[in-house]
C-alpha cells in the first residue's frame, strides 16, 4: 500500500488501517511502509517524484515476491499514490499480478491542483470575480513550476505580483516542497495507463474535490483496456469517506477485498495466513 502526497507514513495517517484491517480479516496479507524521511525510513520525501516513488514501490513488492506464504501481489495507491501504482503497473513487472488506485487522478498533477484551488475558493464562498483572479494567478505559479524556476526567483516574483495576498491556496515556503512541486507538476498517467496489462481496480468518490472525478474515469476508460478495468464511484469525499466524523464506507471496502479475493491465488487467500499477517500489516 502506498499513501498519499507530502510526508505520510504507513498509516496514510488514520486512512490506512480500516482498510488494512478489513483486508487481513479477509484473509488477505498487507504491506505498508513509510515513504522516505518519514517514520523508520531514511532519506527525504521531497527528493522523491512519482518516478522515484514508484520505484520504492516496486522494490517493497520485489521483497515480497517469492515468500512462501504468498500468492499473487498487488500493488493499491492512494491519492497521490495512484500516479505511483499507475506508473509502477504501467511498467510491466512480473510480480505486480494487479493495480488499485484510490481517488487516484487521472489527469497530471498540475489539472488536478487547479481543481482542488479552484473547489476550494467556492467552498469559501468565494465570487467568479476573485475566482478568476486565483486561477490566473495559480497558472502563473505552475508557469513558474514547469519552468522550474529557483525558488527564490518563484517567491520574488510571487511576491511581487502580489499573489499571497490574494490568498492562492497552493504556495509554499519551503524550498524542499517547491522542487519537489516543479519535478512532478507535469507527470502525467494516461502513457502508464496505457500500458498497464494486469486487471486495474479505480475507486473514487462521488463529492470528491480534490481529484476531478469525471475527467479522471474518462482517461482511465480511454487508455486501459476495457478488460482490464473496472471503475466504481462511490458516495464519499476524497476518502470515499462519509459521515460525521468521517468513516471509511462499507462498500468502499466490499470492492476492495472482493476485486482482491477474485485476483489471488487460493493459497494467498487461505486461513491461517491472516494471523501471521496482521502482525506485519501493523
């Protein structure tokens, strides 16, 4: 399992562990692992684009391959973690016997961004007028990121341009996350997706405002094999989550460990294996 953006660890924070559980209640073996500088990894998260990171995945799954108590292996990405599992299954290993995405874009990062602002501002009530002004000035910072632009050039000339004030939800002060920003702001999924050759699973959420939903299942459905694919929108938010607080829907989980179930061998779904299991998957 691989989590979401920025420096998050094996738990996704509180995300991970009802699916972890549920799955390992299934009888299904689960890894997770912290990205790198986080938790009891060591390097640094934002050294790391979705190339980089899919190649941590990958060695996580190459430790796994082979262990006597498996059988297939998959590899599930959540939010920015869908680009990962999209580029690591994209890649043709053996060992990745299938691919789940969780609110995971379809589209590059830079699109996806400009949603969540652009979702964001209404939420706050904010007028087409200002609207406009934030998006303009969110397209001069990705101009700024596609350039790769210094930091200290970018942050003068947002500065200059008076862009902070405005209140443009998508800057940051930290050189580490800038570069980390500009290095994956143009990735974009559909050439991975379109060589993906093991079954596909895309879950997302119906009131999702973070990932646009409807964009993003259209570039799944046009570049994945249609046999290969299957797309559930679900009620929930980016989480697939609802309620107050928020919970991890039962049919969210459903299609998880059923899409699962189906895809692994016997041996890897056979009693006795889930208690071995649930110690590592803590």
């Amino acid at each position: 399992m691989h989590p979401g953006s920025g420096p998050s660890d094996r738990d996704n924070d509180v995300f991970f562990p009802p699916i972890r559980e549920h799955l390992l209640d299934a009888g299904v073996a689960v890894c997770s692992f912290d990205k790198r500088g986080v938790g009891g990894s060591t390097g640094r998260w934002e050294e790391a684009g979705i190339v980089e990171q899919a190649d941590d995945l990958l060695a996580c799954l190459h430790e796994l391959v082979g262990h006597p108590d498996l059988g297939s292996i998959g590899i599930f990405g959540h939010s920015q973690g869908g680009w990962v599992v999209i580029d690591a299954a994209g890649r043709g290993d053996p060992g990745t016997a299938f691919a789940v995405t969780s609110s995971g874009p379809g589209v590059t990062p830079a699109v996806q961004e400009r949603y969540s602002a652009a979702r964001r501002l209404e939420r706050a009530g904010a007028s087409q007028a200002e609207l406009d002004a934030a998006l303009r000035d969110f397209d001069l910072v990705v101009e700024l990121m596609q350039r790769r632009a210094p930091f200290d050039v970018a942050r003068r000339r947002i500065e200059d341009d008076a862009i902070r004030e405005r209140g443009l939800p998508f800057l940051t002060d930290d050189a580490g996350v800038w570069d980390h920003a500009c290095s994956i702001i143009d990735y974009d999924p559909r050439p991975a997706l379109a060589r993906i050759r093991v079954p596909l699973l895309a879950l997302f959420g119906r009131e999702d405002n973070v990932v646009p939903v409807d964009e993003s299942v259209a570039v799944f459905r046009a570049a994945v094999r249609p046999d290969l694919l299957t797309v559930a929108v679900l009620p929930g938010d980016h989480r697939v989550q609802s309620g107050d607080p928020p919970a991890t829907s039962t049919r969210y989980l459903e299609a998880l460990s059923s899409f699962v179930g189906r895809r692994s061998t016997r041996e890897a779904l056979r009693g006795g294996i889930g208690a071995g299991s649930r110690r590592a998957g803590r």
